[in-house]
C-alpha cells in the first residue's frame, strides 16, 4: 500500500513563498537541504503528514507552468472566513463558486494563487473533503 508523502512545485524566490504558505495555510519549514545548484524546502503543519515541497533551482527567474498543471487543494472549516482572510492579507483569491454536479452541491470553494502562479483550492471541510 502506498502512502502520499508529499507534492513539489518550483519557485524562484524563497523567502516570499515561504511567506505566502505560511501567511495562507500556516505552513511551516519542517527541513531545508541546500545543494550547489538547487534548495529543497519542506513545508507543513500539525493538521497533516502530507508536506509541500518548494524546491528553489539557483539562478532560475521564472517558469512556464504550461497547460498540464492543475492544482493543489486544501479543506478548512469555513471557507467564508479563509476568503475574507486571505483578502484580508492581500493574496490573490478568487471568487467563491458553489460547485454542483446534477443539481447536487459538490462543493464550495475559492482558489488562491501563490507568488509563482500556481493555484491553490481551498474547500469547504464536508463530504467527501474532509
């Protein structure tokens, strides 16, 4: 049986996306192993083992993130709340969407974008997001 472990994303600037998981989803630096050409950064929290992988490849200024990545997802216990939040801090959010599949709520969500582009989605806990 397998185990998910973690997932990882690249960015260019560390300290800011340090800052941005950390000021969004209170993730914190559990392990930084600096090599010659690139930084590996681990983030988490006390809510899951699952960690966030930064790693920081030295002298790269930007990436592509092309057509193929879709996006990371977290659950919290009021997503109203994490909206005003997060625009509150002055984070790129979107807006909230109430997602139904038939007429069936599925889903109410926003995504929030980090420094590098990528998206976050942050669920409503209930469900099948728990």
């Amino acid at each position: 049986m397998a185990k998910l472990v973690h997932s990882m994303i690249r960015v260019t600037d560390e300290a800011r996306s340090v800052d941005f998981y950390r000021r969004a989803f209170a993730l914190e630096v559990i392990d930084r192993l600096p090599f010659e050409s690139f930084t590996l950064v681990y983030l988490a929290n006390d809510e899951s083992s699952f960690e966030l992988e930064l790693t920081v490849n030295h002298g790269t200024e930007g990436y592509d993130l092309g057509n193929g990545y879709g996006h990371l997802a977290v659950v919290v216990d009021d997503v109203d709340a994490e909206h005003a939040r997060l625009t509150a801090e002055g984070l790129t959010v979107g807006k909230l969407v109430d997602f139904k599949n038939d007429g069936v709520p599925v889903a109410r969500f926003f995504f929030a974008t980090d420094p590098d582009g990528y998206k976050i989605e942050v669920i409503q806990k209930g469900g099948r997001f728990k």
